[in-house]
C-alpha cells in the first residue's frame, strides 16, 4: 500500500530531478531510496514491537451434538422406560437412532477437517 507521504517524496523527488538536471540525478534518487528504505525500517519496527497475537482457540463446537445426544438419549431411555411405559423396542429404536445420527455426523465433521 503507497502512502501519501510516499507519494509526496516521490513527487518532491522527482520535481527536483526535473529541476536539477540529469548531473544530480544519482543523488536525489539516493536520497529518495534512502527515506524510502527508513520509512520501511519504521513501518516493521512498528509491526514487530506490537505484541503477538495469542493463539485462536480451537473451534470444539462439534463436540456438542454427542454430547446432547447423549443426554437426550439417558432421558429418553428414563422416561419411555418409566413414565411413558414403552417396550424395549422403542428404547432400542431411540438408541439406534441416535447412534445412526452421531456416526453421519461424525462422518460430516471428518469431512469437513480433511478440506
């Protein structure tokens, strides 16, 4: 990115070529590269002295479908086996629903963090 200080040394510089003539040109354009090249000492300096950025967090957003799989999974068993009276047949359903659900969602996150 060219600053409009850049810019304006720039111009000055080539203003006073112009103006001197081909027999200074060597000097003015040392001089140009030479507060060209401290601007950009100061502009690294300045970058390198800011602290580092601390490491992002790892994104473990995907942990929560097992996890809440397996709560809604404990609850449901508890309340189909106790409160709604239902067969084992209904709890083995339940169960390998969300097991079905955890192994494509698995499949999806694997997906996702080979790309």
């Amino acid at each position: 990115m060219v600053t409009a200080d850049f810019r304006d040394d720039l111009s000055v510089a080539y203003e006073t070529r112009k103006e001197l003539g081909p027999e200074y040109e060597r000097a003015v354009l040392d001089s140009f590269v030479a507060r060209a090249a401290d601007a950009i000492d100061q502009r690294v300096d300045a970058r390198l002295a800011r602290p580092a950025r601390s490491e992002q967090q790892p994104d473990n957003s995907y942990v929560a479908v097992p996890v809440f799989s397996l709560l809604f999974g404990v609850g449901g068993s508890i309340w189909l086996a106790a409160g709604a009276q239902a067969e084992a047949d209904a709890v083995f359903a339940m169960w390998f629903g969300i097991v079905l659900l955890n192994l494509v969602f698995a499949k999806l996150v694997r997906n996702l963090h080979r790309e």
